[in-house]
C-alpha cells in the first residue's frame, strides 16, 4: 500500500502548478508522473472552483492584458487558472460567443487569425483539465483501474455485478463492482468495491464519501475504495470503507463470508431509478413508508347494534346496546366583565426629567 507522508504531501502539492512542473519533481524527487499528473489535476479543479467568480469579475482586465501582447497561457499561468477557462472569459468579452470558443479549442486551426491560432493550441496543450486531451486522458485512467480491479477479481473467482448490470436494474447510484457474495479482506467484510484513479488525500476522500462512497454503505453496506495512485497517512474514513491501493499488494488475505452470513440484498430502494411500473424511486418509497393516518375519536362513526346481524355464513353475534352519549350542558350567558383602567407606571427617567423642569423654572 502506497501511503504518503504529509511532509512529501505538501511540498509536492505547493511545487505542482503546471504541466511543466510534473517532469521537474519527477526528475528531482522519482515521483511516478502518473500520480504527479493526478494530484495537479486536483488541485487545478479544486482551485478552479474557489476561484472561478473572481476570476469571471476581473475578465475585462485579463481581455486588455490580451490586447496588450501578453499570452493566454502566460496570464493564466500567472494567476494560477485553467487557460481554457480563462480564454473563454477574455474572449467573450471581446464578442467571440461559447460556440465559437469551444470550436476553436477543439480545432484551432478554425481560429479567424494567426495569433489566435497559435494561441488556441498553445491553450489546449497546456491545460490539464479543461482540454479535450486532458479529458480523455482522465477517462482513460478510469477505465484502466476499472480493468485492474476486475482483472484482480476474475483471478480470485469473486463473481460480481458491474456498473452496466446494476444500471440495467434501474440504479441510479452503482460502484464499479457489487459482489454476489461477500467476502472479508484482511479481516474487513468487503460487499461491493469502487475503483479510483485518482490520489486519495483527506479531501479528496470526504468528497467522495459524501457524493459516492457513503451511498454505497446505506444501500449496500460495508464495502471497499482503491485509490489506485496512493492516499496519505491523514486520509480519514468510516470503518465502513476499508482503503488499499492495489489489491495484488494489498490483500494479504481473504475468503468468502460464511455460508451463516445473510445473503446480500440492498438495504434500500430509495437510489433506483423509477421503473416503468413505478415499484421503485424516491417518490414510491416516501409513499411507502408513509405514516397511516389515525381516525379521529371525536368524527367516528357511532357503534350500532344493527351491525351484529347474522352474517352470510349464518354467524350469530351478541347484540350490544349502545349507551346514549351525555348531551353537553347549554352554555351560560357569560356575564359582563367591568375591567378597571390603571394607568402605567411613570418612567423614573421621566419623573427626573419634570423635576429638573420643575426646579429650572420652566427652562429645557
């Protein structure tokens, strides 16, 4: 298991800032670059999202820089942004609309002039995030921790559902594995794994708990992440999600739940999709679970004995009189009320005040 200390944590976090960095810190340090990559990708969009609306607010400044002679590039490195964002900021402030924008970024030749050109591939080069290649590669990462982790499972005989099965039954939330059978790992009851290529610091894995992970738990219970490119010595979690790094290294140990253990169900329904019928959904399982209503005593039906005739199968039951309900008293005439006027008490502020007038002769 790949754990980083938080000394090397926050040197490598403060030092990666740009793509170019991440040959540097390599070279220096032997970091793998596919993690470098990783954590600079995370940093770009988290302080992409704290910053976004300062930036927006000062992009008719950044538009005049442009004009000026400076680079896209060069003003988006110097602020720390994504060059893609920040093109599509300067440039539509000089009128070029998202279409237009979001066409020149992907075929920058399409660009109306020569520096636009240059600069619109200069652009997608350089972001890590934003850019098409940035995405793919992102993607690209995903899909190949998803093939490890199934790869890993096929050689134990674990049999499990993927995201596609869990979706075609209507999920709406699914981790990439659900095991048919749970297992325990290290001593860890494990029921469903969920892949991640990304570097598994504290914040990263409180978002995911909040948004994934801690999903999973409810609907599921106790399960597992792979943070495939390491996490921290601080990465905090629930001892309902066990962390690892690499399964083949990882699991020293494990064997299938015994035969006693209950079989696996969801625990709940309320993450699947509305299905055709509508057995499923939030709305079927609020109304499911909905408090039946109690029939107010004072607007029930009165009991008869007309109720306890023979019945169709020639059932005698007791006839049982009712007794009349007491008749409430006519209310009295309610006599008037002579209510005595008191005047409030005098403000001890106000009475000093007419004894000072008092004493003045009259003058305020």
């Amino acid at each position: 298991m790949y754990i980083m200390d938080m000394n090397t944590y926050y040197q490598l976090y403060d030092k990666l800032n740009k793509l170019s960095d991440i040959e540097d810190i390599h070279k220096q340090t032997g970091q793998n670059k596919e993690r470098l990559l990783t954590m600079l990708t995370q940093k770009i969009v988290r302080e992409t999202k704290r910053r976004y609306y300062r930036v927006k607010a000062r992009e008719s400044y950044f538009a005049r820089m442009w004009e000026a002679g400076d680079s896209i590039v060069k003003i988006a490195e110097e602020i720390k942004f994504s060059p893609v964002l920040l093109g599509g900021m300067m440039l539509g402030a000089k009128g070029i609309g998202k279409k237009k924008y979001h066409q020149m970024a992907l075929h920058p030749e399409s660009a109306p002039t020569p520096r636009l050109k240059k600069e619109m591939a200069d652009v997608e080069a350089a972001d890590v995030v934003y850019s098409k290649w940035g995405f793919d590669s992102s993607v690209a990462r995903g899909k190949e921790g998803e093939r490890k982790l199934y790869k890993w499972l096929d050689e134990k005989g674990i049999k499990y559902k993927t995201e596609e099965d869990l979706k075609a039954l209507n999920y709406k939330k699914t981790p990439d594995a659900l095991l048919e059978k749970p297992v325990i790992i290290n001593g860890r009851t494990v029921r469903w794994i969920d892949s991640k290529a990304s570097f598994g610091d504290d914040e990263e894995n409180r978002q995911n708990i909040r948004k994934q992970l801690g999903i999973y738990v409810d609907m599921f219970g106790d399960g597992m992440a792979v943070y495939w490119f390491g996490i921290t010595e601080k990465t905090s979690t629930p001892d309902s999600i066990y962390l690892m790094t690499d399964p083949n290294e990882d699991v020293k140990e494990w064997k299938f739940a015994d035969e006693s253990h209950p079989k696996h169900i969801p625990k709940c329904d309320i993450y699947r999709s509305p299905a055709p019928q509508g057995q499923f959904g939030p709305q079927a399982y609020m109304e499911s679970h909905r408090p039946r209503s109690q029939p107010n005593p004072s607007t029930a039906q009165p009991h008869h004995a007309e109720s306890h005739r023979p019945g169709a199968y020639g059932h005698r039951h007791e006839h049982r009189t009712e007794e009349p309900a007491p008749q409430p008293k006519p209310a009295q005439p309610q006599q008037e009320q002579r209510i005595e006027r008191r005047e409030p008490p005098a403000s001890p502020f106000k009475k000093k005040h007419l004894l000072d007038l008092m004493s003045s002769g009259g003058k305020s």
